[in-house]
C-alpha cells in the first residue's frame, strides 16, 4: 500500500511572535481587512477551534501547516496567491488543491470542508 498524501495549509501570514501579535490585533480590530481568510475561519485568538480540529482529525491524509514565509523555504512551488491548501502526491509533487479565490469565498468551516472534497 502507498503512502499518503498530505494536506498542505498554507497561510498567508508570516511566522514569529510579533506577526503572531500583530495578526490577532488586526482580526480582532478589522476582519474585514485581514489578509488570511483561512486563519480567520478556522482559528479563535486562542487556536485552532474544536469543529475544524475534529474535521482534520478524520481525514485520512498527513497534514502540514505553514506560513508564507515557512512554505516558501520549504517548496519552491513558485509564485502563488495565498491562503491556498496544496496536496502533495507520493512522489513528492504539490498539486493546488484549494486556491486563495476559493478559500477567501468560503464564510464558514463548513464551506471550507466543502471546497476541500473531491469534485
């Protein structure tokens, strides 16, 4: 049996403390504006919330997080809109799984479960 693919999220944040900070000020005192739909949908102030925990939990896939700037040393996927979900396949290739217009349109975890099935 083959091994399984991963889930990459991506989003469109720097890491570190200070983006961290900064981040949760500009979604907590203009959402309307923050950059990161996908941070904004599936995470409080204080982490990652308990529906899209448990949704991740069932999938049969290995999963991987990353900021912009992480993913970006990591893959050399070239130049692409983020937030974005990428698949990566056994042999090591990255499909755009879910682009940024995708996710950005998404109001709610249960929309983002939708965009993430197949078809």
């Amino acid at each position: 049996m083959g091994a399984k693919s991963k889930l990459i999220f991506v989003y469109n944040a720097d890491s570190g403390i200070f983006n961290l900070l900064t981040d949760i000020a500009h979604k907590t005192l203009s959402p309307q504006t923050y950059a990161c739909n996908l941070c904004a949908i599936t995470h409080s102030n204080f982490g990652m919330k308990k529906e899209w925990k448990e949704y991740l939990a069932i999938l049969d896939e290995e999963l991987e997080f990353l900021h912009a700037d992480e993913f970006k040393r990591k893959y050399s996927f070239g130049k692409v809109e983020l937030p974005a979900i990428f698949r990566e396949e056994n042999e090591g290739g990255l499909i755009l799984a879910v682009d940024a217009r995708t996710i950005n349109e998404c109001n709610s975890i249960s929309d983002l479960k939708k965009s993430l099935q197949p078809g």
